[in-house]
C-alpha cells in the first residue's frame, strides 16, 4: 500500500520574479544609502585611518628634524620599538600608566557612583549642584592645571597655605618623586568625576521605582535594595562607563604636562607623556610613534572590550 504525500507550496513562501522596477528601486536604495554613509566613511579615513597608518610607518622609519629638510627617513626595521622596549623611561612610564589608570579608575567611580546615588533624591537645590558639578568638565584643561599647579605649589601655593594654619609644614605634591603621581591622579580623580556622575546618574534614572517599593514590602531596603535592584539594573552601564574612562585615561597628557611635565625623576611619565617627550622634545618622531603604537594597541583592546559589552547589552 502506497501513500502518496503532497505538499503545497505556500503563496508568501513562493519564487516570484522580481520585475525590473523592484530591481532598480533596490540599486537605488542601496545607492542612497552608500550616499549617507560614504561622508563619515571619508571622514573617519582622512581624520584617523591615515594618521594611524602614517604613525606606524614612522616607528619603523629614523624619522627625525632632518627628515623635514631632505625628505629621507630611512627605513630601520624594529630598531625604534628595540630602543624603546630596552629604555628604562619606557618600564618606568608603563608601571606610571597602569597606576595612573587605575587609581583614577577606581576612585572616579566610586566618588562618582556616590553621587549619582545623593543626587538621586529630590531636595532643593539639586538641579543647580547638579550642573556645578559639570564645571571641571567643562573647564579647558591647561587652565584647570594651571589653578592645580598654583594650589599645590610647595610655597605659595593655597592647599599648604590652609594646611599650614593647623601646623602642618609646607608639603612639596608636585617636586617630590614619591607625591607628584599621588598629585596628579588626585587632579584626574577630579577632572573625572562629572563624567562617572553624569552617565550613572543616567543609568539609574532608568530603575523603575516599582521595584524598590516592591521590595521595601519584603524587608529589602538600603545596601540590600543596592545590591539586589539597582546594582543589576546599571550593570552595563556602569562596564561602559569604565572602559571609556580607562580609554580616556590612558591618553592623557594635557594634565600632566601642566602639573609636573613629566617629572620629577620621571615620576609622572606615562606612555603617552614619554610619546610626547620622544616626539617634540628629543625630535626623535620614530621612537615617539612606537611608544604611541604601544598606547594605541592598548587603547585598540580595550575598545574591542567596550565594543562587545556595547553589542551584548543590545541584545539583552
């Protein structure tokens, strides 16, 4: 006995040919949409891909004052990235970096997190402390090193001027090799602190209040409403916030250059100072670019990171 199945082919799941003004509406539609893209595609190639490109060809390349004058740079292979891996400016600026990111890191957030949570409740005057807070922020960044290097100068400057009211002799935060990191990392914490309570402020204005008042009726209130409610909630917000502050953090000079230059004893000098001071102060342009190929690479994983966590919080 034989059974003989058929099977119907669905109207919507069947081939239907595609007329030739559907084609035509399709090639232009993806020609417009190339239209909008290719702007920022040009952008992005002159502005960015073409330095970085440029940069890496000059790290293997003695790129020097010369080099504008004769328009020779000839090419040395790995001879720059040897120099710079065997400088003890170099061991030094890379343990500088990671503790300069690091403490900055930490204590942003934390400092930052704490006032997202003040901030939070409504009493008056908050808006307006609100936008105070922006003020570092917004402030250019010489200037902002400028009034930190008048306050923490060893003589005249106003925070030992105020310490030494109470006795305490004048401190030296920027001359001694064993304070200025301390100084400057203090400067970035403060530098940072809007943009950590701007973007987690956000992120827990998104918490339904349903939720805390649900759980307060079951005895959770407080650390454990943080930890249970509001910790979970701004969990992606708070990876993002701190992958972009130590991307942010890593290439810093402004500060540093204002406050200390680097010094003293090398102190102060991070990756991106030591990049600075090999490029526009040795005028040695091919050690300078493999130390910021170095800062770039790290930079680069930590975008990736930034990338992911970005991709996996839009597909929850």
């Amino acid at each position: 006995m034989s059974v003989s199945v058929q099977t119907r082919v669905r109207p919507e799941t069947a081939l239907t040919p595609i007329r030739p003004g559907q084609r035509r509406a399709r090639m232009m539609l993806g020609m417009t949409r190339w239209l909008f893209v290719t702007p920022a595609v040009v952008f992005v190639a002159v502005f960015f891909g073409y330095p970085v490109v440029k940069n890496v060809i000059m790290s293997f390349q003695d790129y020097t004052t010369k080099t504008f004058f004769t328009g020779e740079a000839p090419w040395v292979g790995f001879a720059n990235y040897a120099a710079t891996f065997g400088s003890a400016v170099f061991a030094t600026s890379v343990v500088n970096t990671a503790l300069f990111t690091a403490g900055s890191i930490i204590m942003q957030f934390v400092i930052g997190l704490g006032l997202a949570l003040f901030f939070r409740r409504n009493f008056p005057l908050s808006g307006f402390l609100r936008g105070l807070l922006l003020l570092p922020w917004l402030l250019p960044l010489i200037a902002s090193s400028a009034v930190w290097k008048w306050l923490l100068d060893q003589d005249s400057g106003a925070l030992n001027q105020f310490l030494g009211i109470f006795g305490v002799p004048a401190i030296p935060w920027l001359v001694s090799p064993s304070l200025a990191l301390v100084a400057v990392i203090g400067v970035n914490i403060w530098l940072g602190i809007p943009f950590n309570t701007t973007i987690l402020y956000s992120g827990l204005q998104s918490v339904p209040p349903e939720l805390y008042e649900a759980a307060s009726l079951d005895g959770a209130t407080g650390w454990k409403a943080f930890w249970n409610i509001t910790w979970p909630s701004i969990r992606s917000v708070v990876s993002v916030v701190i992958v972009l502050g130590v991307v942010y953090t890593l290439k810093v000079v402004d500060i540093i250059l204002g406050l200390t230059g680097g010094g003293p004893a090398n102190s102060t000098q991070t990756l991106a100072t030591n990049a600075y001071h090999q490029s526009f102060i040795n005028f040695q342009f091919g050690i300078g670019a493999a130390v910021s190929n170095v800062l770039i690479l790290v930079s680069f994983v930590f975008a990736m990171i930034y990338l992911a966590i970005s991709r996996k919080a839009v597909d929850e």
